[in-house]
C-alpha cells in the first residue's frame, strides 16, 4: 500500500467508525456534513474526457465532470479508480496506460451545505475507448484541458484539473 493509499484508508476509516452503511456495507454519506471523493480526468492523446451530469444524480445535475465516486469503502485507492471506470464508462484495466494521483485538498459548497474531501486523479488509456455511458451521464466529450473553461461544470473542477496537470502530456 502507498503512503497515499494509507491517507486515504485513515481518512475513510474516520467516517466508517460515524456513519451508517448500506445493506452492501458501503458507507452512507447521504446526510453526512463531509464526504471524501474521486475526480478521475481521463487522458487519452492530448485530450481529457468530460461528462455531463444525469438529472438522476443527487448532486450537480447536468453540469460537466469527470469520472467520480465516494470513497465509500476500505480499499486500495487504485481498485477503487478501476471500479469507477469500468462501472461508469465499461473502461477495463488493459487499457489504463498509467495512473497518478494529486494532491488532496478540501472544499465546501455552500449552496449544498457539504464539504468534499477530494482526490484528483489522472488516468492515461492506451487506446481511445468506445464510450458507455451508465445513468450517471448523458453524453461526453473529449476536449483539450484549455477547453474546461468553455463548460458549466461542476465546482472546482478546475482546481481538481490543476492539481494533476504535470501529469497532462
């Protein structure tokens, strides 16, 4: 386990010991004030992957976003990452070329009265995919990172964008 993956684990460790879980042994941040997540950035040549938001999801509805989840369970932060790409978008770990993780930071929305514990993520494929979205998203698109301005996204993607952007080819 990497130093960043024990972070990780202390960190929903904290929560596990607070809040309740769902039947499948999940943790359940649904009334919970703070919620650590992952932003994953997809890279594929010299472009990211963007997602639009489903009215179905609780939170930002129809903005733009990235591959994200909860860490809602003890488990290594890579598994967690393949978990994510393959449930939202059928993206298999054959594909995924290499994977870097940024630095944590912490933000509060107001407008939702919640704090998110997030870690940016950056994984690079080897071949472009054939995209499938689940009802999570509505469509998608690849954009160059420059581009993230032109879109109402979610808050702070740009500084989630930022925190992996040594890593951007």
């Amino acid at each position: 386990m990497t130093n960043e993956d024990e972070k990780v684990q202390a960190t929903i460790e904290t929560f596990a010991k607070t809040l309740t879980t769902f039947p499948d042994g999940r943790i359940n941040y649904s009334d919970a004030n703070t919620a650590p997540v992952i932003t994953v950035f997809i890279q594929y040549n010299d472009e990211i992957l963007l997602l639009k938001r489903s009215n179905k999801v609780s939170t930002y509805q129809e903005k733009w976003n990235t591959v994200a989840g909860y860490l809602d369970e003890i488990k290594p932060l890579r598994k967690k990452i393949l978990e994510e790409l393959s449930e939202e978008l059928d993206i298999s770990e054959d594909n995924i070329l290499s994977h870097h993780i940024g630095e944590s930071y912490t933000f509060t929305d107001s407008t939702i009265r919640k704090t998110w514990i997030i870690y940016p993520v950056l994984v690079k494929l080897r071949c472009k995919p054939s995209i499938r979205l689940d009802w999570e998203h509505t469509e998608y698109r690849w954009i160059k990172s420059r581009e993230l301005r032109n879109f109402n996204h979610v808050p702070n993607l740009d500084q989630s964008l930022g925190k992996i952007m040594k890593w951007i080819d």
